[in-house]
C-alpha cells in the first residue's frame, strides 16, 4: 500500500500520479520503471518513473488513460492508496558522456526522458530534445526541458507547432543540424519507437529505445514481456527494459502488445444486470 | 465381544481407505478443490490401520522427519488436537504437505504395508489434521523463547522462507520475510491452483507466521529495491529463497507468437491475478479452444487441467518421453487423464506457426521414440526422422522447467553460483559463500518439492540459530 500524494490530469487524457514509495525514491534511476497496481482486484501494469524526490521519498509517474487499469489509476485522488507499488525495476538507462544525444518523446514518453535528460546534461552531453505529439496543447513539461536542453524541437501530426507530420518527419530534424547527432534515445508508445528506429537505422545513428511491453511480476519470473532483440529471446523486465532499436523485431512486438485488445474492451463490457433495476419504463439503479 | 469387531483387529487392514472426491464431470467446470479430504470417520479407520512400527520406516522418508506413527496414533485415540500439534513440531506448513508433498515416493513409499500394496495414506492424515484444526476455528499458538534482539530477513515468502520464519521466531528471535509479489506464499501463491491447493489455506499458514510475529513486507524486491548487502548492515543473518523462477524456453520458430504461454505466465495469471474471474477482475484472460501442455510434471498438469477449467474444449499434454516417465505425481496425471486431458507421448514441439496477426495456430511436432537410459536413469527419447506432422492449436504453455531467478545472486557480490544458476549452499547448513547468508530450497536444489524446500529451510534455520548464539560463521 502506497499513499497517493497527487494525481491530476496534466494534458488531455494524461496523468500525473505522485506516490509515496521512499524505499524506490531512493534507489531509482532513469529509465527504470516499477509496477502498479491501482487496488485488490487491478493488474499489475509497468510504467516508468518520470521524475523522483529523495527527500519527500516520493516518485511521479506520467500515464495515458487506456484501459480498466489506468482507467482505476486515474480516479484516484490525493491521500488514496494503491493496492501495489513495487521497484524500481529492470535496467537503468545508459549514461555516459556520448557527445551529441537526441532524445525524442512522445505520449508518457515526454515525462519518462526527463530523468534520463537530466543525467545526460549532467555527464557533459550536448542535449537536443524532439517532442512528438498530435498537437501542441498535448506536448508538457516544456518549462522543464527548456532548462535543461540545449536545442528543443517539435514535430506535431497537425502542424500546431514546429514540423507538422508524423515522426517520419525526423529526418528533416536531423537533416538541419550542423551535424547529427551521436546517439538517439526514444521514449513512448510502440509506432513511435518503431518508427524511428526505422528512420534512424537509415541514418546509421545509434538509437535505444524504452520498451513498455505486457508484464505481470516484473522480476523475470512470468516471461510475458519477451521480445525479440538480434534473434534472440529477451525479457524486457530483467534484459531491458532499454535495447538497441535497430535490432527490437518490431512486428513481433507490436503483436505481442496486443494480445489482449479484445479482452480490454469485454472488462469494459461486463455487466452486472442484478443491480440495474427497471420500473415503470425508467432504470432505478 | 462382538466377533467381527476381533477378526478385523486381528488381521492387517490392508485397504486404504479412497479420499472423496468431486467427480471428473463435475470438478472439470469448476477450480474448486478436487479432493475432498477425510471425515473423522475415515480418518480414524485410515488411522486404525497404522502397525505402529517400533522402528517406522516412513519417518525415515520424510525429508522433516514428522514423528509420522506418534501423530497417527492420537488420531486413533480421536485427541485430534494433540495430534496436530505433534505434526506442527516438524512442519509449519501440514495442510500445504498433506497436498502437494509426493507421498507415494516419501514417506508412503517407505510405509511397511507398502509391500502387500496397503500403504497408509499418510498425507491424507497430516491434510486431516490441519483441516480439522483450521475449522475448528481456534489455531494453538506454540510457545515463544524470549526476545534475544536479533534480526532476521528472509528474502522470499514460499516453503523455504515460511519455515525458517516460523522457527527463527519461535526461538525468539525477530523475523521479516520479504516478498517480490502483492501476497505472500511464493509457488503456493502464484504456482499451484485453487483446485489442488485453495489459497484459503495458503493464506491461513501465512497467516500463522505473521501472527507468530514475522513480519511480512510484500512488494519488495530484495535485489532491487535494497540488495542484499544493505540488508545486512540492518540484519544480522540473511535467508534467501527467492525459489525458481525463471521459465525455460525451447529455442524452437514461433515461441514468441501470442497464445504461446510460459507456465509461470499462464498459472499466474490464473492465480495470483485471478484470471479465473475475469472480465470480473481485470487481469485479461484470453478464451482458448484447443491448447497443448507441454511438459510431464506436476506444472504440466496443474495448466492443462486449468485449461479444462478455463473452458477450453480440448487439452493435451504434449511429452517427449512415454507414460511410464512421466516426472509427475501419479495421482495427479491420473486426475488430469479422468477429466479428459489427452496425452500425446513420444512426441516433441519442433515449431509454432502463427496467423496474420501473430496469434499462434499450429504446431509442428516430431515422433519419438525411447532409445537407451540417459544421465536421469530414464529412457532417452530420440527423435524418428521425417515423423513431423501438424496439430491445430490456439494456445501452448510451455511446462518445461525453471531456472533460479538470477535477480538476487547477479546483484550480490560474494554469492557463488553453480553453473546451473543455483546458488552454492552447504547441504546441512544452508550457508552460501558469504557471510551471514543463507539460502535453501529450489534457488539451490533448483526446481523441486515443496517438502525439500521446507526441509532446507528448518537446517537453515538451525544453522542460523546456532550462528545468532555463538557469532561463529
């Protein structure tokens, strides 16, 4: 049991949820994620841990409402609990002084970089940063990276600001720089990292991505979250969760994330008919 | 006298007396217990049958030595409560081992009326007992030595960690048991199903412990969210038994394709996330019809049977050897088999083909055939060239085995590993290759029985003990 310091929606459809958990906040470290569990009934859903404070022992998590369990996640309010909070968990991210680092995020993406900005900048790196949105009123923490990063570029689906287009459009954010950049570092939703690993691989630019599959234990234990990385099986709880975007098997992948659509949708459909009652043409319930 | 009575007590009783249980056709539709366990009545007839050896056998098979013909004999008498605490002088755990421990290879097989085919049920006596009591509401708290200030964390809530729990406080010491998972019980938790092993009772032996005073901390995971090495600067000894949890693949095309299952992933899904209830609870399960098991142990037969249960129309166990080497227990492929899985022997998953979106559809398999004994003592399966041949399927859990989870000997320095993942451990002790660190049960024996676990976990607790009063390594 966690106590829920803040939750609140901070672009639409996206949270953020602050927890106590001073054990996590004092071990974890970019890229890293823990396991979540909004009450008793809930599932065990992996999300990245977006930011942390030691001192208060709290984490901050940014999520996207998509289903029954962010969905439960998301009507918390301060003071409530979740059921579980667990980690942190798998691997940080690889820091080291690169030169040049482009990291690009998207969707919770946005908030999960900005540890990973911030130990960048702090080993020397030469920070670009590319936010990837539909529109501009979706892109947030920009205050944030303002400060942080030394170029910020957009690239929006409606063209609301910077590039307009998908992240196909990276090439040209590439292509305009006096020179590219060393490695690359793409947080956020599956066709986001695929996709830019794609381009990237064309580019021939080192690119790790941040990969968010189905998990249960998060401890290597279950093997739901295996990937394919250069041919072999990985776990992505205990090998990853980051891996070398060029060698993810993308189709795979994708697949594997949507194992369970279906079934998301039919926890939505469940009815309880017994507690609904009609009478006189109106529900009573 | 009444003459019938003189003739039954003069002769050996050589019937063992059945457990009730729920009928295929019924119990294959429901994740209720399967076995019903004993009546009174029957346990005191079952008990009666017992020769009162002076010098029992069956102890002797019993990886705890329970004073297995002692507790019999108070279930004779009907004095269930001196029974059952003659059982919990030796196990912590009695209702877990009267169903889940291999009797049949353990104590039973050792039983005297064992020759003329007439064992006595030894684990429906201990499941008995430890039924009775629960029931009967009020559970007997063992004395408790006085505090002696030092502290023990053990890492892992399953068999291993439980017993030494339960001993380590009863010798007044301080315990905390660290669990990775929302609820404590290790295996028995997110391993074995409702219908052999209810969770109630899991629960309940938990329950046992904290009450006793251990403290139980779920949602940690030792290795991650503090090393081991931390621990120690608060602790004074460390117990590890984080268990086998580490799924085996095949290494064979298509294992990655949706619908293909490690066990681990398909039984806990089922238990610890009570898949069994979705859409009610909101871990998603998906609806199979034809799903093959492969593997022959007491995994395999806990997923196909939950398969059944699940609604699937046609289970089967997929097995490289035959019938006779099948590692898991008797009674259990016997239940799997009258609930009407089917069993496909000498026969090896070569490949998993997938549909358009990456769901599986079909397997390939190869024909074996038993060729001459291997290292285990069993017959070597060798594959028959050119048998393959194809099996429509929707869904495949792999019930081939686990590795140690690698979790806490990769982040702790000083813990030797054997090449096997296991972690070097003194067999009478418990002790690792670092200091004040112990472990036992299937992180050093890799995966085996609920009963070994305990048995490592009660000589590391004594190890431990023997440690905490003299501060000698």
């Amino acid at each position: 049991m966690n106590k829920v310091i803040e939750r609140k929606v901070i672009v639409p459809n996206m949270h953020l949820l602050t927890i106590e958990a001073p054990d996590i906040a004092s071990k974890v470290k970019p890229g890293q994620f823990v396991i979540v569990r909004a009450n008793d009934e809930g599932e065990r859903i992996p999300l990245s841990v977006a930011d942390w404070d030691e001192g208060k022992g709290t984490i901050t998590i940014i999520f996207m409402e998509v289903g029954a369990s962010t969905g439960a996640l998301a009507c918390l309010a301060a003071g409530d609990f979740v059921a579980t909070c667990v980690g942190p968990l798998g691997n940080e991210t690889e820091i080291g002084n690169f030169g040049t680092v482009m990291c690009i995020g998207g969707c919770y993406g946005i908030g999960s970089l900005y540890p990973v900005v911030k130990a960048l900048k702090k080993s020397g790196n030469k920070v670009i940063m590319v936010f990837e949105a539909r529109s501009n009123y979706l892109i947030y923490w920009v205050d944030r990276y303002i400060k942080l990063a030394d170029k910020v570029f957009n690239i929006t689906r409606d063209g609301s600001i910077g590039y307009k287009g998908h992240i196909s459009r990276l090439s040209d954010v590439v292509n305009g720089l006096p020179d590219p950049p060393d490695r690359i570092i793409v947080n956020g939703c599956t066709f986001l990292m695929a996709r830019a690993s794609e381009m990237t691989k064309d580019l021939g630019i080192p690119t790790l991505v941040n990969l968010n599959p189905i998990m249960i234990d998060g401890t290597g234990m279950c093997g739901v979250c295996r990937v394919t990385v250069g041919g072999k099986m990985k776990f992505a709880c205990v090998d990853g969760p980051e891996f070398e975007g060029h060698k993810v098997d993308w189709k795979e992948f994708l697949a594997r994330r949507k194992a369970y659509l279906e079934e998301e949708a039919l926890f939505f459909r469940r009815s309880e008919p017994k507690q609904a009652v009609h009478k006189e043409g109106k529900c009573q319930a | 006298m009444n003459p019938e009575k003189t003739e039954k007590t003069s002769k050996i009783d050589l019937n063992r007396n059945d457990m009730p249980k729920q009928s295929p056709e019924i119990r294959r539709h429901n994740f209720n217990e399967v076995a019903l366990g004993y009546s009174e009545g029957l346990a005191v007839q079952e008990a009666k049958r017992c020769l009162q050896c002076k010098k029992p056998k069956c102890k002797t098979g019993c990886p705890v030595e329970i004073d297995i013909p002692d507790f019999i004999s108070f279930i004779v008498k009907g004095d269930f409560s001196s029974g059952i605490k003659k059982l919990k002088e030796k196990n912590c755990l009695p209702a877990v081992c009267g169903r889940v421990c291999p009797q049949e290879a353990q104590c039973e097989s050792q039983c005297i009326l064992g020759n003329k085919k007439g064992e006595i049920a030894i684990g429906r006596l201990e499941r008995f007992l430890a039924d009775w009591e629960a029931t009967k509401g009020k559970v007997d708290m063992p004395p408790k030595a006085k505090p002696t200030g030092k502290k023990i964390a053990i890492v892992g809530s399953g068999p291993a960690g439980v017993t030494v729990a339960g001993d380590l406080i009863l010798l007044g010491h301080e315990v905390t048991i660290f669990e990775a998972l929302h609820k404590a019980g290790g295996v028995l938790t997110y391993g074995i199903p409702e219908f052999r092993l209810p969770k109630a009772i899991v629960a309940r032996e938990v329950d046992y412990v904290r009450r006793l005073g251990a403290k139980v901390i779920t949602d940690y995971v030792v290795g991650k969210t503090r090393s081991i090495d931390e621990l120690l600067k608060e602790f004074d000894a460390v117990f590890v038994g984080t268990g086998a949890g580490l799924p085996w693949f095949m290494d064979i095309p298509g294992e990655n394709l949706n619908g293909v299952y490690s066990a681990n992933e398909y039984l806990t899904r089922m238990n610890l996330m009570k898949g069994y209830q979705f859409p009610m609870s909101s871990t998603p399960v998906r609806k199979h019809v034809r799903v093959a098991v492969v593997g022959g142990g007491n995994v395999a037969m806990d997923s196909a049977r939950t398969a059944l249960r699940m609604g699937a129309e046609e289970v089967r166990i997929i097995y490289r050897r035959s019938h006779a080497e099948l590692p898991a227990r008797l009674e259990e492929s016997e239940n799997a088999e009258e609930e009407g899985v089917i069993f496909n022997m000498l026969t090896l998953p070569v490949k998993y083909i997938g549909d358009e979106n990456g769901w599986l559809k079909e397997i390939e398999c190869l024909k074996m055939e038993l060729g001459e004994p291997d290292a285990s003592g069993r017959r070597r399966p060798i594959e028959i060239p050119d048998s393959n041949f194809r099996m429509q399927m929707d869904a495949v859990v792999c019930a081939i085995g686990n590795s140690p989870n690698p979790l806490v000997p990769s982040t702790t320095p000083g813990l030797q590993t054997t090449r096997h993942g296991t972690l070097v451990a003194d067999q009478e002790t418990g002790k690792t290759t670092k200091e004040r660190v112990w472990a036992g049960g299937d992180i050093v024996t890799g995966a085996a029985t609920v009963i070994l676990a305990m048995g490592a976990g009660r000589k590391a607790a004594r190890s431990i003990n023997e440690y905490l009063e003299t501060g000698k390594w």
